[in-house]
C-alpha cells in the first residue's frame, strides 16, 4: 500500500488553528468569557506545536546515510515530546490564569458566545477525526499527539461551554462557573498530554508492540518458498517507518547460498508488499530436526 503524506494535514492543523486563535481570543475579550480566551490561548500553542511537527516529520524522511544506517525517524517522538510541553505549559497557564479570575469578582459571560463555541466544537471534532485518519494511514505518533491537540481543544470548549451555560442560567453567584471549567479543562488537557507521551517514549525506548505487523509479516512468510517457519519477529518504529529483525528456519540441508537466496526473497517480499519496512535484518537458521537426525545416523 502507498505511503500517504502526512504534509497537506499539518498544514490543515496550523491554518486552522491560526484562524481559531484570533476568533477565541477576540470573541472571549468581548464576550467576558476567559474559558474562551484560555481556549484560544492553547490554539496559540497548537499552531507552534503543529509547525514544530511538519519541521519534525520533514526531517525524519531524510534518507539513511553514514553515520545514521536506520534513517532519522527517531526525531519524530522528539518532537512528540515538545509537542507535549506545550500542551502542559498551555494547561498550566489556562490553569493559573482561572484561578487569578475565581479570585476576582466577574461578569457573566455574553449568551451569543455559547453560538460561537458550538460551531468551534463541531469544527475542531471534524480536524481531531480528519488527522487522526491520516496518523493511522501514515504511522505518525507525532502526526496522532496532532490529533489529540484538535480533541483536547474540542474538550476545552465543551468545558468553556458548559460552565458559560451554567453561569447565564443560575445567574448572580456563579460568575466564576466560566472560570472553574477552564480550571477543570487544564485537567483534561494535562490527562491527555500524558497519553500522547506514553507511546512516544515506547518508540524512544524500542518496545515491540506490533502484535497486527507481525502476523502479517509470518502470513506473507508462507509465500516464500523454503521459509519453514518465522522463529523471531522483533519490531521497533523509527518515524513512520519501521525496522525489523527475523529469524527463519530452513531446510538445514540446503547450501549456503540457497539459504541466502531465500532470504533475499522473503526481503524484497516484505518490501514490496509493506513499504513502511525500512530495515529488514533477516537471520537463517536450520531446521534442528534435520541435524539431530544427521547426528543420530552418524
């Protein structure tokens, strides 16, 4: 299956956010609104993390060279990482800032932003699904911490809608409604930036958990001739791609050569057939009921 670029969906996240940024902002300013303005407070922080991400996912395609054999994808969980320092320090700011605001008597915020936030949630549900589908079609983990900035801003504005719904129902005495469900966002956000790190530290720390990717690579080994049997399948991602370490078992009578030659096959296979393996390692080893057997009618 052709690799899919991941460019014109990053781009998508950084013009979108640029143009969210301005409407909450200046819509929370003049609605009296500061969920609204920490909402576009952390759409501020998506337009950076979202450039650092496309600057990240262009240098992790540069081909392998010398002194980098497997390639520069691990610059992509690099770039996860900062990703999710600017959603914490986004979190930490909305966070301070409500609790200034629940100390300081306020003013309710104005009804016609609860229109204004429907229509940013509905938009914002729409950019989360449009990239996560292509994280998944590319095997991006920065591309997905992308994603998760469009779904976390969603949820700040269903926050910032709810404690503005809360604070023009019951009125007098819940001014602050506005300011406590930015409070609990940051919550949310903080949660979330978490579950973007964890899988980004596994690609850092090589963890083989691509259960779906080697059942297919043992399915596609039945093909190949002379492949008796897939003894070891070790994966671990570098970017969006991934490289893979194989044991296979042959015939222990066959020569060296023909070993070597079904290897190559089972490897220009495995290319073809999934082009998002990069580096394919593939060890021979002989079938033992052959050589125990030899060993007995000598």
């Amino acid at each position: 299956m052709e690799k899919k670029s991941p460019y014109k969906t990053i781009c998508f996240s950084i013009f979108g956010n640029l143009g969210l940024a301005g409407i909450k902002i200046s819509a929370g300013i003049l609605g009296n609104s500061y969920a609204l303005i920490a909402d576009g407070i952390e759409s501020v922080s998506d337009v950076f993390s979202s450039s650092l991400v496309f600057l990240g996912l262009k240098y992790a395609e540069k081909p392998a060279d010398e002194n980098h054999p497997y390639g520069h994808g691990k610059i992509e969980p690099l770039i996860t990482f900062l990703v999710v320092g600017f959603l914490i320090a986004s979190a930490l700011l909305i966070a301070y800032q409500g609790y200034q605001n629940i100390l300081t008597p306020q003013k309710s915020p104005k009804a016609w932003t609860l229109i204004l936030l429907g229509i940013i949630i509905l938009w914002k549900e729409i950019s989360y699904r449009v990239v996560l589908s292509n994280s998944k079609l590319t095997g991006s983990t920065s591309l997905k911490a992308d994603a998760w900035h469009h779904r976390s801003d969603a949820i700040t504005s269903v926050a910032a809608f709810i404690g503005i719904s809360i604070s023009l129902l019951f009125g007098e005495g819940f001014e602050t409604a506005d300011d406590w469900a930015a409070l609990f966002a940051s919550g949310i956000i903080l949660f979330n930036a978490y579950l973007i790190f964890r899988p980004a530290l596994g690609e850092i720390l090589d963890e083989d958990v691509y259960e779906g990717l080697s059942l297919r690579i043992k399915e596609i080994a039945k093909d190949i001739s002379g492949v008796m049997a897939v003894e070891k399948c070790h994966i671990r991602k570098a970017g969006m791609s991934y490289c893979v370490d194989i044991h296979i078992i042959v015939n222990g009578k066959i020569t060296v050569k023909e070993g070597h030659d079904i290897a190559h096959t089972f490897k220009d296979t495995l290319q073809k057939r999934i082009p998002s393996l990069t580096s394919i390692l593939i060890h021979v080893e002989p079938d033992y009921r052959d050589i125990c057997l030899k060993c007995k009618n000598i």
